[in-house]
C-alpha cells in the first residue's frame, strides 16, 4: 500500500488539516486532501490574490483587471483610460492582455492598426505607467466598447524583501498532493539506490574474496609443482648411483 505523505498544512485562521492518505483513508481525510488540493490551485480573480514570490522575496498579488475598451473615434487615433490596480504598489507587469469585442470574438493585445498609405501605423495596447496604474490604449474602431481582461501582477512597498526567495508559508499553504506525491516518488529512488549500492558493495567484496581464492589454490599449485619436481630430482639421483 502506497502512502502518499503529508504531515499538516496551516490555513488562515491557524486550522491544521493532517494529510496521510491510503486507500483506507476516512472520509475526513480525503476532504482534507481536497482541501489542500484546492488551496493549490490558480484562483484568477478580479480581487486581489496571493499567487506566489517575487525575486527578491516579496510577496507576489495578481488582479484581473477588466472594462469597457474605450472607443476611438477613427482608426489611428489614440483613446486613453487609466485605471487604478492596488495601493502600495512596488512593481508591477503585465502578465496577459486579451480583448472581447463586441460580437464576442476575443482577440490578444495589442492589436495594430496600420495604413499602407500613409506609412503609417498605432497599437492598441494596455501598460503600467510610471504612476503604477493600468492604461488601456485603443487606436482601431474593431475594439470599440469591447472589452478587456488584463493579468497584472505585483509586489508592495509595505512588504519587506528577503534574501530567501522561497516563501516557505505560501508553498505549505498551497502544497499540493502531486507535489507531495513526486517527493514520495524520489525519495523510494533513493532508496533503491541505496539498496543497488549495497548489492553493488556485495557483488565487489565476493570478487574480491574470489581473487584471494584464486591467488591461495595458484599459489598451492606451485607449491605442489616444486615438490614434485624435488622427489623427481632425487628418485633420479639414485638411480645414478
């Protein structure tokens, strides 16, 4: 029976749910297992939401930011709204852009709009400005009063920077059970690894035990060789005589 291995995960509000599951698991512990499954996964909210850690050890937030495109009155010419994302707001990018319009036909930003006769062309775009907050740019009448969803991720100024990259809280907190399962996974490769490197050292120590045979019956051949050869030398000897 395999063991799929899991000591406790903390949730808000300090609830432990304990997760060892076999196939004689009780009910309650596979929903704890659901439940710690489900802290794993990707929630993509208009809220904000804790998804991981930044480089430097802040705390990672993402919102789906979504509105009405604003409407250009000609192709070519830009239409601005600014929005803002968060409070506090450190760093921020844009992780995804897409555009419904309004016959329901979704589209990636940005989208160019470009006039071969004049040469000349305009993005339809969405960017962080320096003020920290989301700029939805329209410059072609397809997009007009469509809508768009944009992923904007972010760390805070109110959250401290650590040399540790590896938000430890947030991997317990959102562990999931194939996680758990892959380190299961390794560590009975390594243990039949250890097993191999012990049939190994068997394998070598009856090699050598067998070498050291072989050298003692050689060794008790030539022993025998030269008596032979001695009660030839003598036995010829007296016939000499």
């Amino acid at each position: 029976m395999k063991t799929i291995k899991k000591v406790a995960d903390t949730f808000t509000g300090g609830n432990v749910i304990a997760t060892s599951i076999t196939s004689s698991s009780t009910n309650n512990e596979v929903a704890g297992a659901k439940a710690v499954y489900d802290n794993s996964l990707d929630v993509y909210s208009t809220t904000e939401q804790v998804v991981g850690t930044w480089i430097d050890g802040k705390p990672l937030y993402r919102r789906i930011m979504t509105g009405t495109i604003p409407s250009t009155s000609a192709n070519g010419t830009y239409a601005n709204i600014t929005s803002d994302i968060a409070d506090n707001i450190d760093f921020a990018y844009i992780e995804l852009q897409i555009a419904e319009r309004t016959d329901n036909i979704v589209v990636n930003f940005p989208r160019v709009y470009a006039s071969f006769s004049s040469q000349a062309y305009a993005q339809s775009n969405c960017s962080i400005t320096s003020a920290k907050k989301l700029q939805v740019s329209n410059t072609t009448t397809e997009l007009n009063a469509g809508t768009y969803y944009v992923w904007v991720n972010y760390t805070k100024t109110t959250d401290t920077a650590t040399t540790n990259s590896l938000n430890t809280t947030r991997l317990m907190n959102s562990g999931s059970l194939v996680g758990m399962g892959n380190r299961v996974e390794i560590n009975e490769q390594v243990s039949e690894q250890v097993a191999d490197n012990d049939v190994g050292e068997q394998t070598r120590t009856e090699v050598s035990e067998n070498e050291v045979s072989g050298d003692q019956i050689e060794e008790k051949e030539t022993e025998e060789q030269a008596k032979t050869a001695e009660a030839v030398s003598t036995e010829e000897t007296k016939h000499e005589d």
